[in-house]
C-alpha cells in the first residue's frame, strides 16, 4: 500500500520521515504463518519437536495450531504506541514486544480485553497446564531472547482512539485465523504436552518463519486492500521454500536412483573408513557418530554420503559442516560445491553457502551487498537466485541453509544465552551436524558442544564427528558415557568409527588400515626462540627445491619469523624461494580482510596444493590457519612445540600426497619441532604454578603437562609411524592418568601447574554451563532469560562474535590488489574501542593503511592487521584462526 498507514501496518517503508509504503498488520501476520505451516509441513521440524513431546508426529491439528499461534508473533503491533512509529509523534513511539508481555500477569481491564479479543478460553484446550500462555509469550517474544513475562502496562496504548481500535484489530485477526486455518479450529487432537524444551524450539521456528515472511523480495507489500491475502500468502511462501532450499524434495526427489551415495560424491572407489562410516544405521531417534581416522583419509567425502544416505531417507533436511577455522571452511567449501554438482541435477540442486561473516558466497557465486538488506548475485538467472542466497545474507540465519559449510562458532552460539539462539538451535534441527577436526584443547568449547549435541540428539537429529587426534577422554564426554582407563584407551583400535543411537550404548568398530602408512623423521631443535635459525634452515630446504611450511603458535612468532626469512633471504639473494601472494612477499595467518584472506588461501593452494607438480621450492610462514582441513602437502615442516593431538594435525600436512616426486633429501617426510633450548619446561612456570606463557607454551596451549608429554614422545620415538602410532600418542599425551603421572615425578611446581589447570578446568566448564540458554526453564521465566549490555558481549565474544568490524574509506587497495572495504578485529585487540567507535585518521600509501579505531592505533599491510606502538601493547595469548 502506498503512502501514509490508513489502518493498523506491520511493515513500514520511509523516505525523510516520512511513510511512502506500509504493508497491513493483519497481511504480515498471514505472510509469517504461511511460513511456519511449511516449515512443519515440508521439513523435518514438525518430527523434531514431536520428538520433544515424546510423539513420534505431530497430527495436522497440532501442526495447524502452532501455525495459528506462530500468526499472533506481532499482536504487540496492534498498539497505539507502535502505530504511532508512523507519525513524528515520537514521545508516544513504543515497541510491540513488552508492551504486550506486560499484559499477560497485569490484573487490568486491558488484560482481560485481550483475554476476551484473542477468545483465550478457547485456546486455553490445546494444551496443558499453562502450555498455551508459554507458547504465546515464545512467539511474541521472536526477536532474538525470551522475554520477562510482567511490567507496567500502559494503558493508554491500548485504548481506541478516533482512528484506531487495538482490541478490535486483535480480534479481527483472530476471526481471520478461524478462516485461514479451520483445522486448527475445528479439529480435535490431544492438548500438547506442557515441556519447556518445545516452547524454546518454537521460538525459534516462529523466528525462522518471521525472517522468512519479513522478506520483501518473496513478500511484497499489499497493494489491493480488498485482497484475501492468506491464498498470496501460501503461494509467495510455497515459492521461496522451494527456490531456497528450505523445502528439501525437490532436490530428494531428484537424487539419482541405484547409485551408491559414496559414487553420487567421489569419483574413487570408497576407503575403509568412509566405507565404515557408511555402514551405521541410524533410527529415527537420533544419532551421534564419531570418526577418527588419520589426516588425508577421506573424511569430507565420507561425511558428504552420510548426509546422502540420511537426506534421501528423510531423516534429515540438510546439512551443516563445522570446521575449526575460516580458511578451512572455504576451502571445504569448494569441495562440497563440486560434490553437489556430481550429486544433483542442476534444476534441484540445494544451495551451497559458505557461512563465514565477511564471505558472500553461495554454490560458485559470489553475492555483492547493496545500500539496506539487498544482496546482488552475479548470476544472468535473476530469479532462480531470488532466495537461493537468502541464507547466507546475515550471520544469524546461517543455519537455515541447506548445504552449509562454516566454522564451529555458529553452531555453538546455538546452545549460549545469546540474541538468536533459539534461531540457531531450531535451524540446526534439520540438520546433519558434522563437526570437523574434534579435539580436547578446548574445555569451554568443548563443554558447548556436548550441550550442542544433547540437545541436538534430544529432537531427534544425527551428528558426525571427525578427528585424526581425538583422545578418550574427549570421546566419552561427548558421547554421554564413562571414562575409559588409560589402558583400555591405548587398546582402542584406530582408525575407528564409534556410533550411538539416542538411548542406547556406544559401539566401537574398527576400520581395517589400506596399507597407507607414513613414517616421519622426528626431529627436537631448541630454536623456538631463535627466528633466524628457523629461518636459515628452511631457506636451505627450499633452495633444494622442498616446499616448506614453518607453522607458529602466535600472530607474533609468525611475523618475527617472517621479518628474519625476508632479511636473510634479500642478503643471500633468495627472495624468490618466499611464499608470495599476487607477487607479493607475505605471511598466512587470520588477520587479513576477507577479500585478501581469499586470495592468501589460493596463493597458499597454489603452492602446496596438488597443483604445484613440482620442481620449485618455497617457504611460508604461517600460524594455525594452514594445519586443518586443508589439502596441502609440504615436503619439509618445521613447527613449534605443540599438544601431540595439534602436532599430528601439522604432520598431516607433510607428505600428504603419496603420490607425488619429491626433491632430492625430502624423499622421506622429515618434521623438525622447534623447542626451547633448556629442556627444563619448569622455566615457564611460576612459583604458583601459572604458566609465564612464552611462544604459546601455557597461553595458546595452557597444559604444560601435555607439552611435556608430546616432547618426551619425540624423544623417545625418532620415527612416528602414522597412523599406526596415533592412538598411542594421543592417549599417553592427553588421558588424565598420564598427566597426573608426569605431574607427580617433576618438581613441586608441576603439581601446583596441575592445581591450577584443574581450577581453570572446572572454571571454563562452570563458565560454559553458566552461559548457557537454560531450556529446562520455561520460556519467559526469569531463568529463561538472557542477560544483556556487557554481560552479553563477553558471552559472545569467547567466540568471536565481539569481533569488530572497521569499515574503511572506499577505494581502498589491498596489499594484493583487491579492494577492501572492512577488516575485523578480534575482540582482544580491541577492548578499549566503544561499540560506536568508528575508523579516523585513516593514512592509506603505497600498500600500507593506518588508522585509529576508538583510542587505538592499527596497521594494515603485507603483513596483515596489528597494533601500532601507539595503542596499548597487544596480548600474545590469542590466536586467530
């Protein structure tokens, strides 16, 4: 509709200040349940939150009586004050969620009003106990939290004046509903069960379907008053399901008959593992498998016919694949895009999004962001691409794609009591969750994801974890189950494939080995503080023809080291052995804008991957980015001293294609750990048992203990033998009992080191249960709800998500030549700039950006983004990957 709302809106569209279109309330409320009707029709929701009820479905009365409630999300517009957002009468502006909220407990003539508009008397049935109130409080409150239930109610927002009647407007809608949906009217089922876990997740279904239904592209404005929008309703809703992915049996019902799912996704005959993954059978109940297996067996292709087996068997809607950093997820992401080109038909294939904050990438398009919330594609077929991107466009509904391929972050961020949550959790629910490269580093981390998964299992869904280096102890927490001793640990078989159905036991079955084995030269240097040395050596190797990697456990080490490669080599002469990017000389680590990571990515494919046949040395430089999920292959690796499970990830890297020549001297892999030079790790502790943190030993990786251990598996085996020795490895450098014995026979300090830990142990853990979204608690109560300001920017940011964003001046050029309009800065260089702080006296020559953020001082080049000496030094503990 055009020009100023001449009857209760939903949608507003401004110019100046002025209205120039609106879109009817009553519409919107019908575009919002045409999407929920099919997101439980057509995908896998509906059997979750059954799952949650302990149903095995939910009849077509309860599915259209959620529909019905999931119309009623924006009642709170029909206010005085919301409508009044209009007009420039902004002293009566007010919001549509806890203006409503407050008349839920109110004793007040408003409160009945509404009881008696929405004819709650005859809801009150569908449910038990105070079920119906909890389902209406979580679908009002879909705007990224729970709400608090109460407050004070302002009357006047709910009077009539002489244009606008609020109650009248309610119970007009509620007389639509009756017409739009009679079943749920009309019919009869059993009450719902009142379980909180079901109001959590209907919240985030009734978020899902208000993104979907705020979409103007797929719902435009009314513009005939006179117009049963409800029929326009289901066919704009029906219309974006399908082009997005969202509706998954275009694309199942097109799969290719009679063809194993592992041929549909590789070329190759299926290995061992991927064969063993394969083989389990999962319920309808829910699943969780792990694989491990070492580095370069296939594990991607595997988890690709997983998915197909369990998609085409409906026991799934899609898939999200978790890796541990950005370059692993873009990497990966061209995999998969292959993968489900070979797999599907052109006509139904899903959309394949890379959920990286900074990307716009979706199959092999990459999408420009317009002025608002419109995205371009790079695409001729405008309107197969309508909504094939959608998912991808903000960070938050991720998770609502089909084929999505990002980091773990996003998945976690579903369990924490942060804004979109419910979003998250109840997107995830269609999905296959496979998480890449699981390991114990991180307790935090760690103790999410085992909440990730209970919840993930508890609807019904089915997860896959993959690791090369996954100890026992980790194993067990993940799957629900009791420690193992460390005997029995050592005794498991590897590679293995652990599968669990949602209540019963873990089986164990070992994967028979192809033969493939690599036996590595181990080799302790004391050179992790000696960046020069490091340097030389590697220049050796590559001058005879070895590509090398030098891979650092900090942003800092990187960088001294790269500053000693580059300096030695412009002495000698050998600047051309330097990895190099566009033709420019550089490190690879994570604080590079997405534009120039992309192309660092390529460079670094280029060089190691299978496309550099040879012939030509090289070294770079680079911290965590490059030893994960990565299909590059080194001849030589020279790495700091790291927890075994990191350490074998590294190797992985070396000699990764059997396959491939190799110069003269590198024939066999060869792995030299830099260490320090006093083998005495008691240097990096202090009296009280903290670490002093120097080269990432106590910061990056905090348990000394388990880098003890690995440096005494390097001594005391010359040759590690992979996979074969992995198991071993693992469990003697991470399994309690062999670090409470390394503890017990060092000095004293070591078990004050050991105290400490455990403290930070149960400190990390606590700090996780405590930030997580209680599901347990009703939806509205106050246990429910999320903290805000401060508190739930610290939340966030143990993930990342506090990450700024600077956005710099246009046209500025990159180190690489590309064009960069925003960097993000981890959380940690930035504690001291404002949420409203922007970038000033930004200096931009010949390669080089400076410029001020807040009260910080950044440079930008080359050599990626740090903090110049004028701003506060920054911290070595962190890493970005």
């Amino acid at each position: 509709m055009e020009g100023t709302p001449r009857s209760f809106w939903g949608k507003l569209e401004m110019l100046d200040g002025t209205p120039v279109a609106w879109h009817p309330l009553e519409d919107h409320c019908a575009d919002v349940a045409a999407c929920c009707e099919l997101l439980l029709e057509r995908t896998v929701l509906s059997r979750r939150l059954a799952t949650l009820l302990g149903w095995r479905h939910l009849s077509p009365v309860h599915r259209a009586r959620l529909t019905a409630l999931a119309a009623l999300h924006d009642i709170g517009k029909f206010n005085l004050g919301f409508q009044a957002k209009a007009t420039t009468e902004t002293a009566k502006h007010r919001g549509h969620v806890r203006e409503v909220l407050a008349l839920f407990t109110a004793e007040s003539d408003e409160s009945e009003r509404l009881g008696e508009a929405l004819r709650i008397d005859e809801l009150d049935g569908w449910c038990e106990g105070e079920g119906i109130y909890r389902l209406l409080v979580a679908s009002i409150a879909h705007h990224g939290r729970p709400q608090r239930l109460g407050g004070s109610a302002e009357t006047w927002l709910w009077a009539q004046d002489s244009h606008l009647d609020p109650m009248a407007g309610i119970r007009q809608l509620r007389t639509d509903l009756e017409r739009w949906l009679p079943l749920a009217f009309g019919g009869t089922a059993a009450p719902l069960p009142d379980v909180p876990a079901f109001h959590h997740a209907f919240s985030g279904l009734v978020t899902l379907a208000d993104w979907m239904g705020s979409s103007r592209s797929a719902f435009p404005f009314t513009t005939n008053a006179s117009e049963d929008r409800w029929p326009v309703a289901r066919r704009n809703a029906s219309r974006m399901v399908e082009t997005s992915g969202i509706d998954p049996d275009p694309a199942r019902l097109r799969l290719p008959a009679g063809r194993s799912p592992f041929s549909l996704v590789s070329g190759f005959e299926p290995r061992p593992a991927q064969e063993a993954v394969l083989a389990q059978r999962s319920s309808e109940s829910g699943s969780v498998t792990v694989l491990e297996a070492e580095t370069g067996s296939g594990k991607t292709e595997a988890a690709l016919a997983r998915f197909l087996t369990l998609f085409a068997a409906g026991l799934v809607d899609g898939i999200y694949f978790a890796l541990p950093t950005r370059t692993a997820a873009s990497q990966i992401h061209r995999r998969v895009v292959e993968a489900v080109e070979r797999a599907f038909p052109k006509a139904a294939r899903p959309p394949v999004t890379l959920a990286v904050p900074g990307y716009l990438a979706v199959d092999d398009r990459e999408g420009a962001r317009l002025p608002g919330f419109e995205v371009l594609w790079n695409d001729e077929d405008r309107e197969r691409w309508r909504f094939r991107g959608w998912a991808s466009e903000t960070p938050k509904r991720y998770l609502a794609g089909a084929i999505v391929i990002g980091t773990i972050d996003q998945v976690l961020l579903s369990a924490l009591a942060t804004s979109h949550a419910h979003l998250r959790a109840t997107s995830l629910q269609r999905h296959l969750l496979v998480v890449d490269e699981v390991h114990a580093s991180d307790a935090y981390m760690n103790r999410l994801l085992e909440v990730v998964l209970e919840r993930h299992t508890a609807t019904g869904g089915h997860a896959l974890l993959m690791s090369a280096t996954l100890g026992s102890s980790a194993r067990t927490r993940l799957l629900r189950e009791d420690p193992v001793e460390l005997v029995m640990s050592v005794g498991t078989p590897y590679p293995a494939v652990h599968h669990k159905n949602r209540g019963g036991r873990s089986e164990c079955h070992a994967v028979r080995r192809d033969g493939r084995e690599k036996f590595v030269q181990m080799e302790a240097s004391g050179t992790i503080g000696a960046p020069e040395t490091i340097s030389r050596r590697a220049l050796a190797a590559a001058s005879a023809g070895a590509r090398v990697l030098v891979i650092r456990n900090t942003v800092a080490d990187c960088l001294d080291t790269q500053a000693a490669l580059e300096r030695i080599a412009a002495q000698r002469g050998e600047a051309d052995w330097l990895f190099s990017c566009c033709g420019v000389v550089a490190p690879h680590h994570a604080r590079f804008a997405a534009a120039d990571r992309k192309l660092l990515d390529e460079a670094i494919e280029q060089h190691f991957g299978r496309r550099n046949a040879g012939g030509r040395g090289v070294v770079a430089v680079a911290t965590q980015t490059v030893q994960q999920s990565l299909d590059i292959d080194a001849d030589f690796i020279l790495t700091d001293l790291c927890p075994a499970d990191v350490l074998l990830q590294r190797l992985g890297r070396l000699h990764r294609h059997a396959d491939r020549d190799r110069p003269a001297g590198f024939d066999r892999p060869q792995a030299v750990v830099l260490t320090p030079a006093t083998r005495d790790l008691s240097a990096l502790l202090m009296a009280n048992g903290r670490a002093r943190g120097r080269w990432g030993l106590g910061n990056v990786y905090p348990d000394l203990r388990i880098i003890e251990a690995t440096w005494r598996a390097i001594e005391n085996t010359a040759i590690w033998r992979i996979p074969s020795c992995n198991r071993q490895v693992i469990e003697q450098t991470t399994h309690p009992a062999a670090l409470e014995a390394i503890a017990s026979e060092l000095p004293a300090v070591w078990r004050a080191h050991a105290i400490v830990l455990a403290g930070q142990l149960l400190a990390q853990r606590g700090q996780a249960s405590l930030n997580l979204a209680d599901w347990s608690v009703p939806f509205g109560d106050p246990g429910s709800l999320f903290p805000s300001g401060e508190l739930d920017r610290r939340i966030a940011s143990r993930l990342g998500e506090s990450d700024r964003r600077a956005q710099l001046p246009t046209g500025i050029v990159g180190p690489f030549g590309a064009l960069v309009s925003e960097l993000r800065i981890p959380a940690h260089l930035c504690r001291d700039v404002e949420p409203d702080d922007e970038v000033r006296a930004a200096e931009y020559l010949e390669g080089e950006l400076r410029f001020r953020f807040g009260t910080a001082h950044f440079q930008y080049d080359r050599s990626g983004l740090r903090r110049r000496k004028a701003g506060p030094v920054e911290p070595e503990e962190e890493i970005d990957a």
